[in-house]
C-alpha cells in the first residue's frame, strides 16, 4: 500500500496496521475476511429474489404486491441507512455491522416462516402479504447499516491512493455474491422453496460471528470523544456524488426490470428461451461489473473522478447500443459495457465521497450515498416499466440520457474536479 500523507486523516488508522502481513492486492488480510462476510449478504439477496416470486404466486399474490414488498423496504432504507452510518462514526464499525448481519438473518427466517405459513395453507393471502411485507422491512430497520459501516471500516484503513480500490473491494463483494447466489438458490430449492433463504440466515449469523471474533475495530475514531457532527443529505461535499449514484441505481434498476421482456419482444423468444438468454445476459451483465471493480480498478489504481468520468460516458453508450442494436450478440456487448460502465461508477461515487469529508464522517457520508441513492432503485424501474407500453427502446433511451447528464456534470463539477484521489 502507498504510505500515507501526514495530512491524510485516515493516516493513524491506516498506521494501525504498518505490522500486518498483506492479503490479496496489498491489503489487510482481514479485508478478505470482510470480502467473504459480504459476499454472503449478497448472495442470501439474490436468492430471496429468484425464491421469492414462485413462492408468491403459490400463496396467492400479484406479481404487483410482490414488488411492493421490496419497494416499502427500500423506502425505509433510504431514511434508515445514514442513520446506522452516523452511529458507526460513534459506536464503532463492527458492532453496526454484527447488528446489520443479525437484522438481515432475522429477516431472512422471518420472511421463510411466513412462506411456509402462505404455501401450507394455514393463512389467506390476504394475512400474509402484511406479514411479508414487515418481514423485509427488518432488514431495512437493521440490516441497513452493514454496508456504510463494512464502507467506513475500509476508509478508515486506507490511504488517499488506495481509497477507491478498497472500497471497490466492498461492492465487489456484493455483486460476487448476487452472481453465484441463484446457482447455489437453484440447487438448494430443489430440496425447499424455503432452504436458500434459511441458508442465508445462516450465513449472515456466522459472518456476525466471525466478525465478532477476528475482525479488529483497531482505530481509535476522533468522534468517539465528542459526537459525530450531523451531516445532512444534502450536503455540498457529497451532492455531486449522491445525484450520480442515484442515476446509477435509477439505470440498473431498470434495467434488470425490463431486461427479460426487452430480449422476448426484440428476438421473439417464447418462455423457455426468454429465461435463459435473460439468465445468461445478467450473468454477462454481473461478470463484466466484476471485472471492472476486482480487475481493472484493482490493478490501475484509478482516480475516483476517472472511474466516474469513463465510467458514466460507456454506460451511456451502451445503453444507446442496447436500444438501437440488432441480435443477440449486439446486446451481449452492450451489457458487457454496461456492466464495465456500472463497475467502475459505483465504487467511484463512494470513494469520491469518502475523500471529501472528515474522518470522523465516513459512515454518515456512505450512509448517505449508499442510502438515499436507493431511491433511484425505486423510482427508475416504476418509469421504465411505465414507458415500456409505449415503447420498447425507451427505458434505455432514458437511461442512456440520465448517464449522458451524469458525464456532462462530472466534467463540468468544480467538487468532481477537486477530489484528493
């Protein structure tokens, strides 16, 4: 790892760990250990969405109140995450994050326990859809903080220089995990409709326990003499960042929306065929984002404002390719680019934000963006699905103008320009 600035106010906490004996890419081995301990959130999450849909229908519900779900969790996330992200500026990274890990396990049963209720018979839809509904809301309530606290944890660990590729290692984790979780879901479901999700309970339990017992708090946070400072939503220093990661989810979420449908009509695929070229775009679409955040990112060292820069103008273009392009092939390209494009912004929005405020406000800053920028998740798929009637190449033409707007203000933004790494 570079040596630190005198200046950087991350330097004692990086000089905690001058003695450690360096893991993959330069760092901590106890990164690794947070590495694998998210890559389990990631994985429980992608498996509850393949789960949770054939389960529904089985109970009784519309694919609508099936949506609406996962919409009331997000609404809540968007208030909560920041919240966990300013208590870990006071109580400590780990501690938040053993309490994200447990909240999501205690989702996770929550959520199977009402499956088997609804698919048993022993409650009408009519009962299980609120008990679902509060189920996942868990999870925003307490497993909101895992991800600006594991955030928080890297920064406070790394250098101006190595700020970006650390908290690449964070968002790399997650989507590791959402790859191979329908794999493992698809497997496991054969013997449950239930156990993939009991599964990732079970895992979330034992990265809180492994957390507990060798992951270090080792840093001493300047904001544990005095209280954090209050940062709020809006604030200058992580503005620019937050409205480029609120694009992003806008755009990723809508396009994991109306991927499936988009590839049935412009290739007119029946069923079958639909889910498995669908399968093998998102699968292309996630492969491409990890090569951006554990490859590229990794090796070059970026700067955050480049990685925002390239990142937002491939984006796009791609999703202009995937609107006007011919052939299955063409749109195996453009994921792949939108996968690259999506890799590399979102570990620049955290890491630019992460470097333009105090060391003692890293969890409220990745609160904030990791956070509110959900809101993007939640208002982009309802306008896409919305436009899709009208037209099939619209959601991505909308996309493609968002990220358009997204590169034009990341290279005319004086905050974009001055970020320290």
């Amino acid at each position: 790892m570079a040596i630190p600035d005198p200046a950087d106010p991350a330097r004692s906490a990086v000089d905690d760990w001058a003695g450690e004996k360096p893991g993959p890419g330069g760092f901590p081995r106890e990164f690794a250990l947070l590495f694998a301990c998210l890559v389990s959130v990631g994985m429980g999450q992608s498996m509850l969405f393949s789960v949770l849909p054939p389960a529904a229908r089985t109970i009784g519900l519309t694919p609508f109140q099936v949506s609406t779900i996962f919409a009331t969790s997000a609404s809540l996330w968007v208030f909560v995450s920041p919240a966990w992200g300013r208590r870990s500026d006071v109580a400590g990274r780990r501690r938040v994050m053993m309490i994200g890990l447990l909240g999501y396990a205690l989702s996770m049963v929550l959520i199977a326990t009402v499956i088997e209720i609804g698919t048993h018979g022993l409650l009408p839809a009519v009962a299980v859809y609120p008990m679902l509904v509060a189920s996942r809301c868990v999870f925003a309530l307490l497993g909101s903080g895992t991800g600006p606290a594991a955030q928080a944890y890297v920064a406070d660990r790394t250098s101006h220089h190595d700020r970006t590729a650390g908290v690449a290692l964070v968002s790399a984790a997650m989507g590791l995990g959402e790859t191979i979780g329908p794999a493992v879901g698809a497997v496991l479901a054969a013997l449950a409709i239930v156990a993939p999700i009991y599964l990732s309970a079970a895992l979330a339990v034992a990265s809180a326990a492994t957390i507990w017992r060798w992951l270090p708090e080792g840093t001493h946070h300047e904001s544990r003499r005095a209280p954090a400072r209050r940062m709020r939503v809006f604030d200058r220093r992580v503005l620019p960042f937050l409205l480029v990661g609120t694009a992003l989810q806008a755009a990723r979420g809508t396009t994991v929306v109306t991927l499936a449908f988009y590839l049935q009509d412009a290739l007119g695929l029946d069923s079958d065929q639909t889910v498995r070229i669908a399968g093998l775009g998102l699968v292309v679409l996630a492969a491409a984002g990890l090569v951006a955040q554990l490859g590229i990112v990794q090796r070059m060292r970026p700067r955050s404002r480049t990685l925002l820069r390239v990142g937002t103008a491939l984006t796009a273009a791609s999703f202009l390719l995937l609107a006007w392009g011919g052939g299955l092939p063409v749109y195996l390209v453009a994921l792949a680019g939108l996968g690259l494009g999506l890799g590399l912004v979102r570990p620049g929005t955290s890491a630019a934000a992460s470097l333009s405020v105090e060391s003692s406000e890293q969890g409220a800053a990745a609160g904030i963006v990791g956070g509110v920028s959900v809101f993007g998740n939640i208002v982009g798929p309802m306008i896409g699905t919305s436009l899709y009637p009208w037209s099939h190449r619209a959601p991505f033409l909308l996309n493609a103008t968002f990220m358009a707007a997204a590169f034009a203000f990341t290279m005319s933004s004086r905050r974009v320009r001055h970020v320290r790494g």
